[in-house]
C-alpha cells in the first residue's frame, strides 16, 4: 500500500512538472551529458562542452542532448545515437551504421546456420533412435547400424 502511495505521487510529480513545463535537472541528466560528451570525444575525437548542451529529458525513452550540428540520444547513461554535422557515429548502439547494417546481417546468418544446426541435430537424434531400436531387437545387424549412423554424423558435419 505504501508502496503504490510512493508510485502515484511520483507519477503525479511527473505529469505535474511535465505540464507545467518544467525541466527538473536529475543526477542522470548530467549523466546522460556526460556520455555524450565522451562518446563525441572517443569517437569523433571532438570535444563538447557540457554546459553548452541544450537537454530535453525524457523517462520514458531517449533523452537528447543537442550542441551545434551535434545530437545524441542517450538513456541512462548509455549513448543510443551521436550525429555529429550529418553523420552517425553511434547508430542505435552500434558504432555507424555501416556497423549497424553488419550486425543485422551477421545475426540472421547466424540465425540461419544455428536453424539449420538444429535440423541437423534433430535428424541425427531420429537416426539415433531408429539405431537403438534395432539394437534391442533380435540379431541386429551391427555393421549396418553403425554405417548408418556414421553416414548421418558426415552428412551433418
């Protein structure tokens, strides 16, 4: 009960403050700044002043923190986007978008080859179980059986 007391007045101080227009500074704006600042530095060897930056801070998604021809998307710390004069160099966390585009690319080859791993894995599981199935029958055939299953191992490796 406390609890939920706690919660409604903070949402209540959020949509009071945000109506009113209000920009209250929290210890993780400077933070969100900071991360800018120094992620402009270590990726584009600029370096930004925090107290020239114009931040409009947002809970809910990206804050943004704006320098001339400088914007950054930041939450919690973590720098999302930096466009410096037209170009990203942070593009939704990755370093550009030319990284970015990669990762995507990599993930769904990735994605493929582990489905297909797992088809494989499914098929030798299938051939294992018709193997054991023949080994507790009445005289199996050992060689065959064996050369059965070594024609699957090969054929999914």
């Amino acid at each position: 009960m406390e609890n939920q007391v706690k919660i409604k007045s903070l949402i209540f101080e959020a949509v009071l403050f945000s109506s009113l227009g209000v920009n209250t500074v929290y210890a993780g704006n400077a933070e969100n700044v900071e991360a800018c600042v120094t992620k402009a530095k270590e990726f584009a060897g600029i370096t930004l002043d925090e107290f020239d930056a114009s931040y409009e801070g947002n809970w809910m998604d990206f804050s943004v923190a704006k320098w001339n021809n400088v914007v950054c998307e930041v939450k919690l710390g973590d720098v999302h986007s930096l466009k410096i004069n037209d170009e990203y160099y942070i593009y939704q966390g990755f370093a550009g978008k030319t990284s970015y585009e990669l990762n995507d690319s990599l993930e769904k080859r990735t994605g493929d080859a582990i489905d297909k791993m797992k088809s494989r894995i499914s098929l030798l599981k299938d051939r294992m179980d018709k193997a054991r199935k023949q080994l507790k029958s009445v005289n199996p055939d050992h060689i065959a059986i064996e050369d059965y299953i070594n024609k699957g191992i090969k054929k999914a490796l």
